[in-house]
C-alpha cells in the first residue's frame, strides 16, 4: 500500500458509495446493473438479458450462445440529513463556540460503474468476468459538527473482479463458480467537536476542528462465488447462487491530537499526540445467498422475484490493534441478517422496446441499540422504473430510474441524540452488445 493509514472505520460508518440509509441494507450495493435496476434487481440469477448475470450467477453463462459485453453506471442522488438532539449544557456550547448541530446531505453522490464480459467456449462450457462493486459509502460532515467524535467524514471504496466458469450438466442444469479478488480503499477522519471544550481529560483541549482520528489505507481481499440454474423450459428457470465472506486484513498507521495513551468518546479511540504509530483491524464482508426466478408469461410479458440474504452476523464488533497488540479502537456493531424481497416485470413491447418495473423491500441489519450516525441504517422501499432500446440485432441500450423511501429514526450515540432521515435517487444507463 503506498498510503497505509489504518481505516479503522471503514464499517464504522456504514458505508454505501452513495448512502448508508437509504440504499441496500447497512454498506451493501445492490447496483450491479442497470437492466436490473429497473426490475428492482429481482430474478437478477435467472433473468440473464444480458452479460451482468454472471454478477448474481455464473450458472446462467450457459444461456448465452455467442460472446456477450455489458457496461454502464448507475448515479446514486442521496438527500440524507441528520438533525441533532443536543442537551441544554450541549447546546449552550455549541452555541457558544459557534458550532453546527444539524448537518443536509451527508451522503455523497456517487457514480457506481460496471463491465461484464461472457464467451461461451462450446455447447457445455462458458467463461466471463465481471468488474463491479458489492460495498461502499461516502459520508461527509462539518469539520466542526458538534459532535465530532460521531461524525465527520467516512469512505469506502471497493472493487471486486469476478472471473467465473459455468458447465451445462443437461437440459435442465447448469452450475457455475467464480473467483473474487476485492480491492477495498478507506478513509476515516473524526474532530473533537464539542469535546474540545471540556476540561476533562487533562490536556484535552484545542481546537474543534482539531483530529480526533485520521485513518486511511487499502486491502485486497479473496473469496468465492457458486451458483446452479435451474430450467423447467425455456420459459421458466430459478437460480440459486452464494457469494462467500471476504477477509480484510487493513494495515497501516493511526493517529490521534489526544494526549498520548488518553482514550475518550464512544468509539474509544486511543490518544497519540498527533503522531502516527502502526495499527491493524481485521474486517470481513459478509457472505450472500440469492434465490432468483424468472417466468416468461407469454410473448409480451415476463415476472421475476427474489430473496437475498446477507450474514451480517458476522460483523460483531470494530477492533483495531497496534503493533503491540493494545487495543487502539472499539465499538460495538452486534448486526443481525438481512433479508431483501423483490418483484418485477419486463414488457417486451416489440422488437425494439422492453419496458421494467420493480418493487422491493430491504430488512435493515442494524440494531438500534448500536445504531450510529455513520450508519443511520433503516428497513427502505425501493420503486423502480426501466426500458431498453435495441438498435439491431446487436447493441442495445438499457435505462433505469428507482426511488428508495427511507423513512426516519432516532440516533442515540452517547453522549450524542440525532433525528436522521431522507431518500434517494437512483439513475442508470447500460450498453449490451452481443458479437
């Protein structure tokens, strides 16, 4: 890593490339099509439209008869704003200090890109990669919120490249497996806020701006993917697919403008004086399990559904040692599964126009009782819109528009109260090409 900054937070902060309240639950992406967007991402293992299948299931590679290309991006418009609850001793010193308690649009716009590429090999055997993303965030506070110890800025960044295999057992069955290397790039800055006023700890004061952590830096991490589709005919198949867990090992160094070996705040963060020391925290991103169904009803219409879970249980806790095996950092996630139901239709309305419609509803994985303004994460509604042109026989074009309804829920971050609410605004566009 040339810049190895420990990210202690990278989940800390939920992260979303675009929103942690209102995309899919916690920091998951679900935006790994466009074509599929606009159905909600429902039936996405056994749809296979185009080449962005093999993302959900490499099983369904063995529907393609010649190469396949798919790319695009999906923008991510988020309107989050988080409100403050400050005592009246907080206020006062907020008011006094001249200090912000209420922050709009915390999460970052995004652009969340994508490429697909499928070759079939012979009548039994296909090949593809895929290049998308699973998680990310972008958050962004005030250098002098008033409650910086909770806030400020968090980002995730990451990468997965997919290359996948798939074998045609019979008529019926097809499985597939694919390979997952995850580049992930993190960053994490929090001030001192309205701590910076306090008396205690001794030598605790400064500035509100002042970093009361920095920390940055990259991983690799490795995993794999299966999946098996199933077909009745070749109007109505299922797909069944599970994406392993990803271990992250993040390396690199922290810092902290506490007085050295002084911890303070809710996350606990070890004091450095400023200076930077060798740190670690090991991560992992949770496994995924999908089940997909996809009925071409007649000529002109189509249903899909699925169910996704994702083994949020895995992610317990954030720990982040030093070199000497001292805890540096810690809090408390404790999250639960999720589960993530969907319903769509495709209109196929001649040779040239395919119009999408989609429902869905995301199970948040987060506790209240550990919920932070990092992750302000709630139960979300997705409505979802799409079409695709065809131009020839060849390459066509997909578009897609969703609307994610979040709702509203109350943050009790100690010694911190926030109100947290908003919506977001999902646009895509894709191009298809088959050789």
């Amino acid at each position: 890593m040339s810049k190895k900054t420990l990210t202690l937070s990278v989940l800390t902060a939920s992260i979303a490339l675009a929103t942690g309240q209102v995309q899919s639950a916690a920091f998951q992406l679900a935006e790994q099509s466009t074509s599929g967007l606009g159905r909600a991402y429902a039936g996405e293992g056994a749809a296979a439209d185009n080449a962005a299948v093999l993302g959900r299931n490499p099983a369904a590679m063995t529907l393609f008869d010649r190469p396949a290309l798919s790319a695009g991006a999906v923008y991510v418009n988020p309107e989050i704003d988080v409100e403050g609850k400050p005592t009246q001793q907080q206020a006062a010193g907020a008011s006094q200090a001249g200090l912000p308690t209420q922050s709009s649009d915390i999460a970052d716009d995004a652009l969340v890109p994508f490429f697909y590429y499928v070759q079939p090999i012979n009548g039994q055997w296909a090949a593809g990669i895929g290049a998308f993303t699973n998680y990310g965030l972008s958050t962004s506070y005030q250098d002098n919120h008033y409650a910086g110890p909770v806030a400020g800025k968090t980002a995730l960044t990451t990468l997965n490249l997919n290359p996948s295999l798939a074998y045609r057992v019979n008529d019926h069955l097809s499985l597939g497996a694919g390979f997952n290397a995850v580049y992930a790039d993190a960053e994490l800055i929090r001030h001192k806020g309205i701590a910076s006023l306090q008396p205690l700890p001794a030598g605790f004061g400064g500035n509100a701006t002042d970093e009361l952590v920095r920390l940055a830096g990259d991983d690799w991490g490795y995993g794999w993917n299966i999946g098996l589709l199933l077909e009745a005919d070749s109007d109505n198949r299922w797909a069944l697919s599970y994406r392993s867990e990803i271990d992250l090992t993040l390396e690199g160094q922290y810092s902290s403008a506490l007085p050295n070996g002084v911890p303070w705040g809710p996350n606990n963060p070890a004091g450095t004086g400023g200076n930077a020391i060798p740190g670690k925290l090991d991560l992992t991103l949770p496994a995924i399990a999908e089940l997909s169904g996809f009925h071409q009803v007649n000529s002109q219409w189509a249903l899909h559904y699925g169910l996704m879970w994702t083994e949020w249980s895995s992610f317990e806790e954030l720990r982040a040692l030093g070199s000497d095996g001292n805890t540096l950092f810690q809090k408390d996630e404790k999250f639960r599964n999720s589960w993530r139901v969907s319903a769509g239709v495709t209109h196929f309305m001649n040779d040239q126009w395919t119009l999408r419609g989609g429902l869905a509803y995301d199970q948040s994985p987060v506790p209240a009782a550990t919920r932070s303004i990092s992750i302000p994460d709630v139960d979300r509604t997705w409505y979802t819109l799409g079409a695709g042109y065809a131009l020839n026989a060849r390459l066509s074009l997909d578009a897609a528009l969703a609307f994610l309804k979040g709702g509203q829920v109350e943050v009790n971050e100690m010694p911190y109260r926030f109100t947290s609410g908003g919506d977001a605004w999902l646009m895509g566009l894709q191009l298809n090409y088959r050789f």
